[in-house]
C-alpha cells in the first residue's frame, strides 16, 4: 500500500485497459468541470465590472454621455461574455479530444 501511495503516477507500473479507461475518464470529467467553473467566474468577475462602470457612468453630468457610456459598457460586456463562451467551448472539446488521448496514451504507454 505505501509503494502504491509514493509512486503513483503514470509510470507506476503497467495499468489494464480498464483501469486506464477509469482515470482517463476522472481526469476528463475533472478538465471539463474546471474548465466550466473558470468560465462561470470570468463571467460573474464581467458582471462585477459591467455594474462598477455603470455606476461610473451614471455620474457623468451630460445624459446623452451617460447614456453612450452605458451602451458601451453593455456591449462590451456582451461581447466580453461570447468570447469567454468560446473559450469555454474550445477548452471542454478540447479536454475530451487531446486532453483525453493524451491521457490515455500516457497512462496505457507511459511517458516519454
């Protein structure tokens, strides 16, 4: 049980199919939570300063200044969000693409 618990890693020893399919499977599902848990608080840290700048804006004395600010500060907002979509899109295709064969090969092979 020590050995095991010292030297896990992907060079412990030769791993079956299945048990490689296992961790394979854990580490996919821990990228793609991680991945979507870092693009939900990008997301809420936009919604944090979408608010501040609008409370910015609203002190501006001119209303037609305050209202272009406002708009700006939305759209960027908006857009700021779709790309933080996309780059969540990417990275969980990505972690059930090359993050998972990567993972498989390493624990079925070895490292290089």
């Amino acid at each position: 049980y020590s050995t095991i618990l010292n030297d896990a890693s992907f060079d412990f020893g030769a791993l079956s199919t299945k048990v490689c399919n296992g961790i394979t499977k854990k580490a996919v599902g821990t990228c793609k939570s991680q991945t979507k848990l870092a693009a939900k608080c990008n997301d809420k840290a936009v919604d944090g300063l979408y608010a501040i700048t609008v409370k910015q804006c609203e002190q501006l004395p001119v209303p037609a200044d305050k209202s272009a600010c406002k708009a700006d500060a939305k759209a960027n907002r908006s857009s700021t969000k779709a790309l933080n979509k996309t780059n969540r899109d990417t990275a969980v295709a990505e972690c059930s693409a090359e993050f998972e064969a990567a993972i498989q090969d390493a624990c079925l092979n070895g490292l290089p």
